[in-house]
C-alpha cells in the first residue's frame, strides 16, 4: 500500500498517521491472469487503485467482440465511475490482464473516509479531472486521426502498455483488428 500512500502525496500532503488511518478502509486483494473483478449488468461495488499488475475495463459489443476501453497499470485507478457514482449496475468488465494486486474502496466506504478526511475529496476531484482530460484527447484522437497515426501515438505516449499489454486489446482498444494492427506494426511509421 506504500505505492498508493505515494500516490496521494503526488496531489496533496497527506500524513503517514492520516494514511494509517484511512488504510482500514480498503481491502487489498490478488487477481490471477485473465480474472475478473467486475461484471456487466453488476453493481458497481468499488473504486480499484492497482497495487501491481495490469488491468482492462471492456464491454461486450454487438457483434459479440469484447471491446476495451481502458487500460491501468500500478498507480492508476479504475471503475465504471458514473455506476459506482449512481451505485447503478455497471456497463463493463474489469479483468487482470496480468496477474496483479488490486487495492479496494467500497463506495460507502469511500464516502466515509471522504467526510473525516475532506482533503482527499481534493485528491478524487484531480484523479477524475485527470480521467476526463484524458477521455476528451482520446475522442479528439479517435475523431480526426487515422489508423496508423492511432495505433503509433498509443504505443509512443504509453510504452509501457505497449511492453506489457497483448496486441490484440491494444487493437481492441484502439478500434482496430489484431490483423491490421500486426500489418502496420511490421511497417516503419513515415
């Protein structure tokens, strides 16, 4: 739990005794490859900060195919955060990508560490603003960019998903087949 203590001091100042405080609140759990912590049509019980390992959050779409929509590795957070907002049934699935230690908020848990320790509502509104910034430059990508010039800024401004994810939800998240993006990883960018 040190890497998520560090975490929260990456944004506010946040004391040791604070965190050893705040660190009954979550439940640190293992994940095998290819486990699933969250389902569709489930609720959305928590908020996951990955210790270590690589997760994936996907849907199913209609033609059957799952369908990434994002990736986190250490230090990152993830969750269907508009269903764990509304406590509503979620749209996706969160699964190990590789085998990894998860830490986890339930939200009435969060919510109570969030009222005796106000100053992390700061931390939340930076991850979330963070996120959203972060959605907006996706869809501007997604947008107006093509296939190729996708796949390779993915692999430039994030190596270390390049390093560690399977090509094919690399492919799936960008939208592209396992095929095209074999083809245009075999070609040197212009």
């Amino acid at each position: 739990m040190l890497n998520l203590f560090q975490h929260i001091n990456q944004f506010i100042s946040f004391s040791e005794e604070e965190f050893a405080q705040i660190r009954p609140y979550f439940e640190v759990i293992k994940l095998n490859k290819k486990e699933t912590i969250a389902r569709q049509n489930a609720a959305a019980k928590a908020n996951y900060f990955v210790l270590e390992g690589c997760l994936h959050m996907y849907f199913i779409n209609t033609k059957g195919v799952n369908q990434t929509v994002q990736f986190a590795l250490e230090n990152w957070w993830l969750n269907d955060a508009l269903a764990f907002y509304k406590q509503a049934s979620s749209e996706f699935y969160i699964q190990a990508i590789e085998s990894s230690s998860i830490a986890l908020i339930s939200y009435a848990q969060q919510e109570e560490v969030l009222s005796k320790f106000p100053q992390l509502e700061r931390y939340f509104r930076i991850m979330y603003q963070i996120a959203y910034g972060s959605a907006l430059k996706r869809v501007q990508i997604e947008m107006q960019s093509s296939k190729e010039y996708k796949y390779f800024h993915f692999i430039e401004k994030f190596p270390a998903f390049a390093n560690r994810v399977p090509q094919y939800l690399i492919a799936s998240f960008l939208g592209l087949t396992p095929e095209y993006v074999s083809e245009i990883r075999s070609k040197k960018r212009t």
